[in-house]
C-alpha cells in the first residue's frame, strides 16, 4: 500500500499583548523614531501584531499552538512519534526548541528537531515530515512554526521593526491511504544573504557582529514576488495541477503588496488568498501555520480543499507545498 501524508489538526496561539500601530508608533516617538499607523498600513497592511512577555520562548508558544492541534486531530501527545520546530529564534543555542517542546509535552523517545529556513521554513519542515511519514518512519508528526522575533528587531530602524510579531502554528500530520501532501518545491541562494539577515553570533561568551534583524527590502520585495510564482507553478506542475485547481493561496504573511504581487501572477482572486498580516504581521516560520489555523476555524479552508502554502525568507529560502486538506 501507498503511503501518504495528511494534515488531521490545526492550531495556533498569539501572545496575549497586542501592539497596535499607534501604540507602536508612540514607542517609536520616546526613542526619536516617527513612524504612524498610516505609513505602516499603506507600505505593508500591517495594523497590529503580538509581542511576548519577558521569561516566554518559542517553545512555550509552541506547546499551546500544539495542544489545540492536537484536540482538533483527536490525538494525544503520547501518540505523536516526530517532532519538527521551524524557528529562526529557539530558547538556546541547544538543545533544539523541539526537545524541550517535547519534554513539555510530557513525551520522550521520538525525534525531535529544529528546521532553520527562516519564513520558509514551515514549507521546510512540513516537506521533511511528509517525507518521514512517507517512508514508513513516522505515524503521527507535530509539525510546528514558532518565532518571537521582537527579542531580534532593531526599535531604531522604522522599517523593520514594525513589520514582525510573535506567535506559533502547528498541524498533525498523519500517515494515510488517500494523499494529503500533493507535492512540494523547495530551494535557496545563499548569494543573497545579505539582503535578509542577524550578522551576529556568541563566541567567547561575547556578542559578535550585529544581533539585531538587518533587510534590503526593496531587494526582498523583488526577489520574493519572482520566486514565489516560480515555486508555485513547479508544486503544480509536479501534482499534474492547475491554478484552477487551487481553492486557496496561503501565503507567508510578510507584506500585503507581495501577497496581492504572488497572488496576480499566479491568476487567482484576492477572494482567494488568506490574509491574517493585517493582525499578526510578519511571523515568520509561523506565518502559514498561524494562518492556516486561523482560515480553518474561521471556516473560510475546509475539508476537501486544495490548499497551495508558499514562503520565502532569508538564506536566501523558498518553497510551497500544494496539499488536499
């Protein structure tokens, strides 16, 4: 028998504070920055995002994101036998935020590990998971994005640090006799890592470089709209699929005119593509899975749906995955 992969649960949890432009902006005011909730909607339709409180990590949002996943599947922790963290922002350097995902979920024994694609890397790991569940080498996965990216933004660069938010997405994935996962495509271009990065890193106990987020982002913008149709149609074209075909675009959540840009290439309607940046803004790893959550308990994704994720992110990395829910 075929074995394939199927997303069984979604879920997902935001940090209780909520940040709006204008709250953001007064910030901004105290530090001599001038931004307003009227630059930040028309360059980004960015309206508000989340921000954790001190002492919580990534792996505390993933736990909740996972809890709710796991109650939509009618799945325990004890039945999950892989664990797979997209972040670009773990609780340490290591061990992985997925092992002490794991122990705070009260399991032991499966593999756990961290993917780092930064915003791709939900479309990373949702890839790996599939091709473990294919092979036979796992049953039941918890496939996790989870980023507090407001402990790496720089708050004297206006045009960064309004962009990015908190939170965590996660999906069970489950082995199955029908496909699930139709097909996925993913790449990178370490050439362009300056356009996108944290120069920084700990040696001798001692920060080196810069630990804050650095992006070109008219370079960002280019390069993403390009990619993202070009990963989009290879998906397709590997699942003997269409535009047609797709009943919703999931797009990483990083800027509403690349969202609008990947969208018109690819011939399909704004009706069409799920947008959760106005409230969350830019999640990273945890962009598609808090949105795909979000379209599925908001009934807009339902069962039987053909589904296209796509995210691009520094490395440069990107990729989609073309999945039946």
């Amino acid at each position: 028998m075929t074995l394939y992969s199927r997303i069984t649960g979604t879920g997902s949890y935001l940090p209780p504070r909520r940040v709006s432009n204008d709250e953001l902006a007064q910030e901004l005011a105290g530090r001599g920055i001038e931004t307003s909730n009227e630059w930040i909607v028309e360059r980004t339709g960015i309206h508000a995002r989340h921000f954790v409180a001190d002492g919580v990590n990534s792996s505390d949002l993933a736990l909740e994101a996972c809890r709710h996943a796991l109650e939509a599947a009618g799945r325990s922790a004890a039945e999950v036998d892989l664990i797979i963290v997209a972040t670009s922002t773990p609780d340490m350097v290591f061990p992985s935020s997925a092992a002490i995902l794991q122990n705070k979920l009260g399991i032991a024994g499966c593999p756990a590990f961290d993917v780092q694609a930064v915003c791709s890397g939900f479309v990373y790991a949702l890839t790996v998971a599939d091709a473990m569940v294919r092979t036979g080498a796992a049953k039941c996965a918890l496939v996790v994005g989870a980023e507090v990216f407001s402990r790496i933004l720089d708050f004297n660069d206006r045009t960064t640090c309004v962009l990015f938010g908190d939170g965590a997405g996660a999906v069970v994935l489950e082995a199955s006799d029908t496909p699930g996962i139709l097909a996925s495509d993913l790449h990178a271009d370490g050439s362009h890592v300056g356009i996108l990065c944290v120069p920084g890193h700990v040696s001798g106990g001692q920060v080196l470089g810069t630990p804050l987020l650095h992006m070109d982002g008219q370079a960002v913008f280019k390069l993403a709209v390009r990619v993202l149709e070009e990963a989009a149609r290879a998906t397709l074209a590997k699942a003997g699929k269409t535009e047609a075909d797709i009943d919703w675009l999931i797009p990483h959540q990083a800027n509403i005119r690349i969202m609008q840009g990947t969208a018109k290439k690819l011939k399909l309607g704004l009706d069409k593509v799920v947008v959760t940046v106005h409230e969350h803004g830019n999640t990273s790893a945890a962009s598609i899975p808090l949105a795909l959550d979000a379209a599925v308990r908001g009934g807009q994704v339902r069962t039987g749906d053909t589904v296209m994720l796509e995210g691009v992110g520094g490395g440069f990395t990107w990729g989609a995955v073309l999945l039946n829910l």
